[in-house]
C-alpha cells in the first residue's frame, strides 16, 4: 500500500512543473509571425516576441520575424522572436 501511494506521488510530481527537452531550432526568420509561432509550437518550443511597437502585436499575421534568438540550428526550449510590422506599402 505505502509503495503503491509513492509511486502515484511520484507520477503526479514528474507531470508537474517540467521543462521541455532541448529541440533544435528552425529557420523562421522573414516568416509572419502567426506561421512562425506555430511551427514552433510544433516542435514543442516556447516563444517569445520582441519589439511590437507601442501596443504590442495584435494581428500577428501583420508582423513578420526579422530575426530569431537562438540562430537557426542551435538547440533550445524558447525561441525570442525580434518582430517587424510588414509594410503594406
């Protein structure tokens, strides 16, 4: 019985609160914002946006990623993404 309440502890614990594993990290500069961030969230990595003006990024389809952090390559659980308007012009 004590055995059995150990092992349901420790299967409770090791769900809660981990970090991902390490991916490596795909090339999504010049990408939209929107394509970006969900390739990375299929690959099971965080995000992070940098820049987005006053008000921050609202329509993410109107912004692109000018470049990433880490490079592309490099293995990572967060990807920052420094973002830019795209220019409609």
């Amino acid at each position: 019985m004590r055995s059995a309440l150990v092992i349901a502890l420790v299967a409770v614990l090791a769900g809660c609160g981990g970090s991902s594993r390490p991916t490596r990290v795909p090339n999504v500069r010049y990408e939209r914002l929107d394509v970006a961030e969900a390739r990375l969230d299929a690959r099971g990595l965080g995000w992070k946006e940098i820049g987005g003006g006053t008000f921050g990024v609202i329509v993410r389809s109107n912004w692109y990623v000018r470049e990433q952090i880490p490079a592309p390559g490099h293995t990572a659980t967060t990807v920052r993404l420094v973002v830019e308007r795209c220019d409609d012009d």
